[in-house]
C-alpha cells in the first residue's frame, strides 16, 4: 500500500503501475480510484496514477472550511501527489464530476500539466437533469443511504458482477461527509468564467451522443483553442467503463499527440 502526505496532513493512498509519460485518473464523488478498472489495461503504454480523493476509499480525510474551498483544497491534494510523485507534464483524466477538481488545479497549476481529458466534464452544473442527480446525491447521503447510493453507482458503472461488487463495497467505504462536501460544492461550482485562462492547454473533452443530461455542456469548452470535443456514437455517461476500448484509444492517442 502507498500513500503520500499533502500539507494538510491527509494520507492519501494511490497505485502507480507501467511506465512512460504518467496519467492521473480522478474519480467522481464515492466512487474512490476503482472507478478507473478498466484503465489498468493502458499500464503497457503509459504510467498510471490511481487515487483515492480525500474521505474516498483508504485515503484520510479532513473536513475544509466552506464549500467554496472544497475543490481547492483536492486540487492541492493533487498538486501534493503529482510533486511527491515528481511526475512531468502528467495528463489529468477527470471522469464525471472529478473533472472539476481537474480544471481547478488547472486553473492554479496549469504549468505543471501537459493537457486534460474529460469524460463527461462540466464547469458547472448548467443542466435541470443534472442538478437533479446532484440534489439526489445530497439526499440520500444526508438522510444515511450511502448503501444505497453505492448500489446505485456499482450497477451503473459495472461490465460485470464482479466489478459491481467492487465499485460497491469500494463507495461504502467513503466517508459520507466527504461525498456530501463533494455533492455541495459541486452543485454550487461555476468556473464557466475562467475557462478563457485554459485558452493553451491542450484539452479533449468526450461526451456520449446518448448521454443527453451532460453533453449540453460542451458549449462552454468550444471557443477554447486548443480543445478538440469528441462525441462517442451509442453512448451514454460511462464511458470509462461501458465504453472503455474506445476510451483508453483517445487517451493514448492525445498523449501521444502531447509529446
């Protein structure tokens, strides 16, 4: 088991394999660095950085000072991991709502990055579908069901049974007070006015043509430079799992594009 200290002294576990250019992968709320099983086949291309977010999986947790600090506190909990890791210009995979911890260290550390993908990403919750799977979220952790939550998330992410018992008996292990922070914050995240800052850094962002709740959002990317935004014919928002083949291709083929 590996783990690394931020400055806020939170052990944070993560699993590094292959080697190469490194790729960060970070998860949505509950979740923890299993949401990314079926990017562990990539360990023969490239270096893969798998972590649990503070309160998630084996990480420590340590509550931040208002929801308005929430993502910058992951974001330096990043930043902790890609220096003590001394990775160079890593790629940031964000899957769902880890992609706003991904923009904000971006948006703080753009220097120390080589490009950000997104699978499914927003800057903010711009969507009534959306919102409501937020507001779901933050119910049903208030009201003590994470169990069912888990539940919920498992069944929508697994290829199989047994990754459904793993993805589930991974999300009970969150504390509920982290996913609630994450839930909160991110209904209440807006970074469509910065976006301009990220105008340089190569970006793609995948949506699934299906996943009709999310790809709305892509219009806050499209006037950015040197953001290209994929759609993936037939799919709907797990793309990391139910469409993983074609997934883990546009990752290897834009870090093969950063160099």
């Amino acid at each position: 088991m590996a783990f690394i200290e931020t400055d806020q002294e939170i052990q944070v576990y993560y699993e590094k394999i292959g080697k190469g250019r490194p790729i960060v992968f970070l998860h949505p709320p509950l979740m923890g660095h299993v949401a990314f099983l079926c990017q562990k086949d990539l360990a023969d291309q490239a270096q893969l950085i798998f972590y649990d977010q503070r309160g998630h999986g084996q990480s420590g947790y340590k509550a931040s000072p208002s929801l308005g600090q929430v993502f910058t506190d992951h974001a330096e909990d990043l930043r902790a991991l890609i220096e003590q890791l001394r990775l160079s210009k890593p790629l940031l995979v964000g899957y769902s709502s880890g992609g706003l911890i991904a923009l904000t260290y971006a948006l703080r550390h753009s220097e120390n990055i080589g490009g950000i993908l997104l699978a499914g990403g927003f800057p903010c919750v711009a969507s009534h579908l959306l919102r409501l799977e937020y507001q779901l979220g933050i119910q049903l952790m208030k009201n003590g069901n994470q169990d069912l939550l888990a539940r919920l998330v498992a069944k929508a992410n697994k290829n199989s049974k047994q990754e459904e018992q793993v993805m589930y008996d991974y999300a009970r292990k969150a504390d509920s007070h982290a996913v609630l922070d994450l839930y909160r914050a991110g209904l209440k995240a807006d970074l469509t006015a910065q976006l301009w800052q990220l105008n340089q850094l190569p970006m793609r962002i995948l949506y699934g043509s299906s996943d009709f709740y999310i790809k709305k959002h892509k219009q806050f990317f499209e006037p950015l430079a040197y953001t290209e935004i994929i759609m993936i014919d037939r799919a709907f928002h797990q793309l990391p799992t139910h469409h993983y083949k074609v997934f883990n291709h546009l990752i290897m083929r834009f870090l093969r594009l950063l160099g």
